[in-house]
C-alpha cells in the first residue's frame, strides 16, 4: 500500500490554575490507594476536553518525579503535581497491546486483527471494535490524532480517520520500521489523513512537529462549542532517538536524556496551550508511556548508530519492554483534571490502561460498546468518591497469558516454574514465594486459566524473550 501511494505529492497540510487548596490531600503523598477527602467535586461545565499523551518506550525510572538522577522533566513533573501521579499502572508490555487496551478498553487477544499491524502486516483493527475516538464522535466530539498509530494500515479502513479521528498527522507504526533495523520495501512515510505527504522521514522534527500541530489544533478547536480529543503519540523515546539540534546537548544524561526532555518540552507547550486559550480547568490531561525500556536489544537494532544505552531506565522494577515482569508493563502514568479530582496525590492503587478507556467514555458522557470490556471507571476513586481502587487484578499477555496479578500479589508463570512475588513489599520481583503459599499459586493459576480460556488464549509455562511477537508486531 505504501509503495503505491509514493507518487503521491507532498501536501501542506498558565492562565486558569488548578484549584489546589480546596483538594490538596494532607501531606500530598496520600495513603496506599485512598484518594478520599478531596471535597466535592467542582460543578460540572459541560463534556470535558481530552488530550491524550502517549510516549513510545519510555521506561519507569526516565522522569525526575519517577526519580531519575539526571533527566530533568519540569513539565511532567508539574502535571504530576497537578494531578494524580499512578506507582502502579500498568499496560501492555510492547506497542500494539497497550494501544489496543487505550483504545478500545480490551486485553488484545479479544481483538482479531487478522494479521500484523507493522510494515507489510495485513492486519488491523475490525469494524465491530469501537474505538475511544469513534465513541466521542458519537456524542459531539472532534477527534484528533497526532503520532504513530500502530493498529493496521494495509487497507484504509484501518487507519485512523476510518477508525474515529477527523484528522491524523504520523506514522502508521513504529520509527524502526526501514532498512537496515527492519527488512522490508514498504517506506517509513507521514501520512495526513489516508495520504503519504513525506517520505523519507525527518525525525529529527517528529516530537517538534507534532507539538507544533498540536498548539494549534488546541488553538482552533477552542474557538468551537464542542468538546475535543487530542491523542498525541510520540514516536519517542523509541529506538532510533532523534530529537531537533536545540535540545542536543541539553541533558546530562546523553542523547537518550535529551530526546526526554524534549517530550518533557512537548508537554509543556501542550499545557501552555490549553491554559493560554482558557480551556485547561475543563480538559481532562493524560499522560502515559506506552510500555517499558527496550533494553537488551536485538543484533538488528545494534547497527546505523543505535547503541544499547540509547534506552531508558525501569528504576527498581525488574525486566523490560516485552516481558511480563514488571519492566515491561509498568510505565509512568498520571492524570490531571482541575477542580474535579485532587492535585498533589501520589497512589499506587493499581490502575491499567484499559481503564482509562472506560473513564474517558464515562466523563465524556459516551456510550460503552456492548461488547466485554477490561476496564473499570476510576473516577468515583479518582475524585474521592470512594476509598480504593475498583481494579483488583491484571493479566500479563504476550500473546498467551503469562502472568496475573490480584493485590499484592503476581503470579508469573512464563519461566516454567511458578513465581508469586509480593509487589507491596517487593517492586523489584526478587523474592519468589511461590513455595511459601501454594495456597495462592493455586488459586490465582485457576483464575488465569478459567481467563485464559474467555478470552480465547492458553496459559505461557515456558516462554523465550524474543525480538517480536509474531503476528502481532
């Protein structure tokens, strides 16, 4: 599809504050999951704005607020303030199932692509899966999409402005996809809408050219009466790193520190922009990666200037992007909106990416599809509502389920031998205690396999970490 679309010519295509006395819990760290005391919550001004801000890779410990040394994310860091910042938040642990889950709210082996979703993959999206943009367009929305999308693009219908977006600006999968990393013809190109308007890509000018487009489709969509989704997906940090010649040098951290703290600049003109057009008090702001670091990298990546440092840091979690140890699935995640839920709030009450689907749905005033959903609506915890969290547990797929977590506790089950790792006590997976409570090991492995069998998967017992997922990546 790509290769015919070449012919194609190039086309051209903060002043309301956050309420934070009336919400600031005591001490600002909060409890363990309660978000309560909060006071109630601001009278409502109508459907809110969405922005969506979903990095590409970064990894758990990359913000100085998730305490890196050296990477400073001022930006970041004050949304954090401004909002709830998750210690446990978790997705899909590569690109395409956490893109799944944000989008339609589903565990990806629910959803039958038919096929791959990267360059020469057939597969993408089916109609009947409703997307998080088709929802709100439904209830008056406009939608828009800036970035790497990731969910098919052989045929049209599987690209964005055919699954719920008015406009779409970026790539159709990841920033690797080209010789010499990946072996195939089809072009790594921008598309606007359903049409190539650059090939080769500078990405260099990606994170800058999307912050650009953003500004101003905040600064138009503000003049309108409706609501509006903005869903920016960075191809950053993802492997090769690139970012524009004015943050070069900028982090101590090397060049993998400055291509963060340009996604910490996009961040703050993002938020610039919502507060300079007087829209910031009514947008609900989320920011997430979409998964953990790609360390331990593949011979192919290994060339064209890529080095293994060139990826981000899991902070104390163990494993990364594609496993099922928490590396992988558990990124940086907060959320801000002003005068409804609490500023200042740290939790690690565990929250997915399948969640926010159903919250976005649910603030919006949208209708759910009537088909399973794995998300829950985290705003009555959210705001204060109620005390804890209404996820009490996750599965870990990679293709097969490998791993669950229910509380404290995660079974992971992918290395043959059963692991059951206390994460309240234990974040970094060290300690098996498996042997300790055969108890919890049998209950949780019949969960996991009464799951596995609903949503049409088997149980992984012996897995190897391997480059991709086939037909899926």
């Amino acid at each position: 599809m790509l290769r015919a679309m070449l012919n194609v010519r190039r086309t051209t295509p903060i002043a309301a504050l956050l309420l934070l006395g009336a919400f600031l819990l005591s001490g600002c760290g909060g409890s363990a999951e309660t978000l309560s005391d909060a006071g109630a919550p601001a009278e409502a001004k109508g459907p809110p704005n969405i922005v969506i801000l979903f990095a590409d890779d970064m990894g758990y410990g990359d913000l100085s607020s998730y305490g890196h040394p050296s990477i400073q994310t001022p930006h970041l860091d004050r949304l954090a303030d401004q909002g709830v910042r998750f210690t446990s938040f978790v997705t899909g642990s590569w690109c395409v199932p956490s893109r799944t889950q944000l989008l339609t709210g589903r565990y990806m082996p629910r959803v039958d692509f038919g096929g791959g979703t990267g360059s020469d993959g057939t597969g993408g999206l089916p109609d009947r899966e409703l997307t998080l943009a088709e929802a709100l367009n439904n209830v008056g929305y406009s939608t828009h999409m800036l970035g790497k999308w990731h969910l098919g693009y052989m045929e049209d219908r599987f690209l964005p402005p055919n699954q719920g977006f008015d406009t779409w600006y970026g790539t159709p999968y990841s920033n690797d996809y080209r010789k010499p990393w990946v072996q195939t013809e089809e072009p790594l190109a921008l598309f606007e809408g359903t049409e190539i308007v650059e090939h080769p890509i500078n990405q260099n000018r990606l994170t800058t050219g999307y912050t650009e487009r953003a500004v101003e489709r905040i600064e138009v969509e503000s003049q309108t009466e409706e609501p509006f989704l903005l869903y920016l997906a960075y191809n950053m940090p993802h492997l090769p790193v690139r970012t524009a010649e004015r943050f070069r040098g900028r982090s101590s951290a090397g060049l993998y520190g400055d291509v963060i703290e340009a996604i910490d600049w996009s961040v703050g003109e993002v938020l610039g922009a919502l507060e300079a057009q007087g829209v910031a008090d009514n947008t609900i702001v989320f920011f997430a990666s979409d998964n953990g670091p790609w360390l331990g990298l593949p011979d192919r990546m290994r060339q064209e200037g890529n080095k293994p440092w060139h990826a981000g840091s899991p902070g104390p979690l163990r494993g990364y992007k594609a496993t099922s140890y928490e590396g992988g699935p558990r990124v940086p995640a907060m959320l801000r909106w002003p005068g409804r839920i609490p500023a200042g709030v740290n939790t690690d009450g565990l929250a997915a990416a399948p969640d926010v689907y159903r919250t976005l749905l649910n603030a919006a005033g949208a209708d759910e599809p009537d088909h399973a959903l794995d998300g829950h609506d985290l705003m009555p915890w959210l705001t204060g509502a109620v005390d804890t969290t209404p996820r009490e547990r996750y599965f870990y797929f990679r293709g097969e389920l490998e791993a669950m977590r229910e509380g404290p506790w995660k079974l992971r089950l992918a290395s043959g031998a059963p692991e059951l790792f206390n994460l309240q006590l234990d974040i970094g997976e060290r300690f098996n205690r498996a042997s300790e409570h055969p108890e919890i090991v049998e209950r949780m492995r019949q969960q996991m396999e009464q799951f596995a069998a609903e949503v049409g998967t088997e149980i992984a017992d012996d897995v190897v970490v391997t480059d991709a997922i086939e037909g899926y990546d």
